[in-house]
C-alpha cells in the first residue's frame, strides 16, 4: 500500500467517523479486509496516522528473513539430498513432520527455495514432472504389417510421376468435349420484352 492510499484512508477516518471499511475501500481501490487490516494494525479508527503507518511498513520490510533451509544447515543438505534422490516436496514434508518443529519444514518452502535457488538445485533436475514428453507414433506402436514398406521409402520413380492416376482426372479414358461457347443460333433462346 502507498502513502497516498494510507492518506485517503486517514482523510475517510477524519473526515466521516462512521465510515465503514467497505466504504473506504471504495474510495481506495482496496478490498475492505485490506483497509480492516492496515487501520487495526495501525491504532484502530480513532489513532490512525498514515505517515506512523508507512514508517511501521518500511521497517518490516527491510527485516529481512533468513530462509529456514539456509538458517538450518543439517535440515537443508537433507531436503537437499533427498531432492536429489527423487523424491517429491510432499514427500519429504510428510517424512519430516514427526520430528522436533525446528526441523520441519511444509512442502511450499521446499518448492519456494527450489524456484529461488536457495538449495543451489535446478527445479528441472530435481523436480519430476507429471507428464512425460509425448513419444512419436512410430516410436509408440509397433507396426502390425511388418512386411509393408514404409511410404517414405518408395522408389524415385513413383515420387517422380507427373500423372495423376487412372482415375477420372487421366487424359486416356476421357471423352473428347466440344466447347459450349458454340451456341446454334436456331435454337438460341432470346428473352420476351413487354412493350407498354
């Protein structure tokens, strides 16, 4: 959130005491539960100072937080290792789950220090994923017909034929037609004219 939005919202606070959050999430472009929680974190309706409010945002912002892998040595060559074995996130959750709370870690932070590179592994070497590559036809199925040839391997003499075939489109079996521009005069149709 912005100084300016965190002003708007002390201006709403100050100016319309009854206000709701849903209200001042309107005029903010915030969800309500957003305003809710900035305004509760900061003194509540009758404190809030936006200028108090961003210097409290900036200073939580620049604590910043060691990763549990890195912080915890032994606990990040494990994940680690076990990564390397094969194994999923969840697994390795699961399996870490029974042991004391400063030794356990939930699926996500192991997925989130995979992506960040906090575990110096490649999400695409470690990490399996669902669906294989596609394998071509050929190499899915084996052929029923092993003794047909394949069509890529036709000789250069068919691949060279300009006719098209023995069909109805090849010039031997068709008959010869005479144009239809010839009209007989005699039996031209002409178009009646009403005269009137």
């Amino acid at each position: 959130m912005s100084l300016a939005e965190r002003v708007e919202i002390q201006v709403c606070l100050s100016n319309e005491g009854d206000a709701s959050f849903a209200d001042i999430g309107r005029c903010v472009g915030r969800d309500r539960s957003t305003i809710s929680r900035e305004v509760r974190a900061n003194g509540g309706r009758s404190c809030y100072r936006a200028e108090g409010a961003e210097r409290r945002a900036k200073r939580s912002l620049s604590r910043p937080r060691v990763p549990v892998l890195v912080a915890e040595v032994a606990l990040g060559k494990r994940v680690k290792a076990e990564l390397g074995r094969g194994r999923s996130p969840a697994a390795i959750a699961a399996d870490l789950r029974p042991e004391p709370a400063s030794r356990t870690v939930c699926h996500e932070t192991i997925y989130t220090a995979v992506y960040n590179g906090t575990l110096g592994v490649k999400a695409r070497d470690c990490l399996r994923w669902r669906r294989p590559r596609r394998r071509r036809r050929q190499e899915r199925h084996t052929s029923k017909r092993p003794g047909v040839p394949n069509i890529s391997k036709r000789p250069e003499v068919v691949n060279n034929r300009a006719g098209t075939g023995r069909g109805l489109g090849s010039g031997s079996d068709r008959r010869e037609r005479q144009p239809v521009s010839d009209v007989d005069p005699d039996r031209a149709v002409h178009p009646v004219r009403q005269i009137g």
